[in-house]
C-alpha cells in the first residue's frame, strides 16, 4: 500500500479495511471519494420513471483521513471507454 497515493476519478482502487470493498472512483473532493461498488441494471419499471441513467449504483464513501487504506489497481480513460464515441462515428 502507497501511504502517499491520492486518488483520482477512474481509479480502480481495494480499500483494505476488512470489508471487501473495491471498485472504481466516481467522485472526488479534497474531504472524500466515493467508490462504486455494485453497479446493476435498472428494472423496466424504475427504467420507464427515469430513463436518464440506466443503472443503480451502490457508491461507498471514503474520508481522506482513509485514503492511506486504499490499494491503487489501474486507471481507465474514461467511464465510456468500453463505448464509441458518438462524435467520431457521428451518432
């Protein structure tokens, strides 16, 4: 574990306090991050309420007085990388 790590949005990172918790960092603020844990579909019910997001996530919060618990793993570009970019394809 590197003591001086600082986490940033798109890090994978394991948060070794003894409670399984790793994902990826969604937000940062100099007090706390949130790591999102569980990501999973929305019903068709809560899809057709709000179809802005099409998934539930669980995000979990870690303090900055934490952060020398986490576990840096990899980074990822962007949130979208697994999709194209509509701009380039002209979607």
């Amino acid at each position: 574990m590197d003591h001086n790590y600082t986490p940033s949005i798109n890090d994978y990172v394991v948060w070794n306090n003894g409670k399984g918790v790793e994902g990826w960092v969604y937000f940062k603020d100099r007090e706390y991050i949130t790591i999102e844990y569980v990501v999973r579909p929305k019903d068709e019910i809560n899809l057709e309420c709000c179809p802005i997001h099409r998934n539930e996530r669980l995000l979990v919060i870690c303090y900055a007085e934490q952060w020398k618990e986490l576990q840096y793993i990899k980074s990822r570009q962007s949130i979208h990388e697994k999709t194209e970019n509509c701009l380039a394809v002209a979607c």
